[in-house]
C-alpha cells in the first residue's frame, strides 16, 4: 500500500479531516521519536509503536473534544 491508502472501510464523516489526522500522526510520531516510513509501508514497525502513536492521537481528539465542549481554547 502506497501512502495515504489504507485497508480501512471507516468513513470519515467530514472527508477534510483526513489531512488534519495525517498531520497529526506525523506530529505525534515525531514528539515519540518514532519514524514513519516514507513509503507508507508500516508492516516493518513495531506494534508496540504504531500502537503508542495511536494511542496518542486518540488522547489529544479526546482532550480537543472536551476543551471545545467546556469553552476553552484549543491548542
């Protein structure tokens, strides 16, 4: 699989997000110290890294989400 292809049938319900994620995998890949494959390939990372990263991504939308729910002002 190229980069920016995946085997996922999720469907984002607002299409443009997609870069905002990719841009955030990134980020949060970086601020871990993990590299990301160029080629987008991720067969040869470690679970445990790709999992770390994920994990990260998900915890910074949940803080998002509640910072917009309380009023306050997103990072």
């Amino acid at each position: 699989m190229g980069a920016g292809q995946s085997r996922s049938s999720n469907q984002l319900v607002v299409p443009q997000a997609n870069q905002a994620l990719e841009q955030l995998k990134y980020e949060v890949a970086q601020e871990l110290g993990i590299q990301i494959p160029q080629d987008g390939y991720y067969g040869y990372m470690a679970s445990r890294d790709t999992g770390a990263i994920g994990g990260h991504i998900t915890r910074r939308l949940v803080q998002i989400a509640e910072q917009a729910i309380s009023g306050g002002a997103v990072r």
